[in-house]
C-alpha cells in the first residue's frame, strides 16, 4: 500500500498533468482555428493547408528532408512558406 504522503504527491503530479493536457488542447483547437480561418480568409481548402502545415512541422523538426517527399500538390507552397522562413 502507498503511504499517504505518495498518495498527496500522485495527486499533485497528476492535477498538474490534467492541467497541462487541458492547455495543449485549448492551444491544439486555437491552431485548428487559426488555421481555418486563414484558409477561408484565401478561399484554400483547410486540407491542403492542414498538409502544407504538417509537412512544416516536420520539417522543423528535422524529420522532412528536401527531396525526399514526391510532389504532393501542395510542394509549390511548402518551399514558398520555407523559402521565407529560412531568410529569417
């Protein structure tokens, strides 16, 4: 059996991971909006910028190499976006 001093600390430990996955979801939904909005804002289908988004994480994280993904439709955007980014 847990003592109650572990018990109290189990409570902590997992009030403050209810709390930081509450946030992510509050920030994951503002993204998905933000997203949407700009997409309607340019008359682009949330799709494609949803994947143009994807791609640009991945790329940030140093998993998407340039080159190694086939062109997909949206590659134009993607090196433009990188393009800019990359001058910063």
């Amino acid at each position: 059996m847990i003592d109650q001093i572990r018990i109290e600390e189990l409570i902590d430990v997992l009030e403050d991971a209810y709390e930081k996955s509450s946030q992510a979801r509050a920030i994951v939904r503002d993204v998905s909006a933000m997203m949407k909005d700009w997409a309607e804002r340019n008359e682009l289908d949330i799709k494609n910028v949803r994947a143009v988004y994807k791609n640009y994480a991945a790329f940030r994280d140093g998993k998407l190499k340039w080159g190694e993904d086939e062109d997909n439709g949206f590659t134009d955007l993607l090196v433009q976006v990188m393009d800019e980014v990359t001058k910063k």
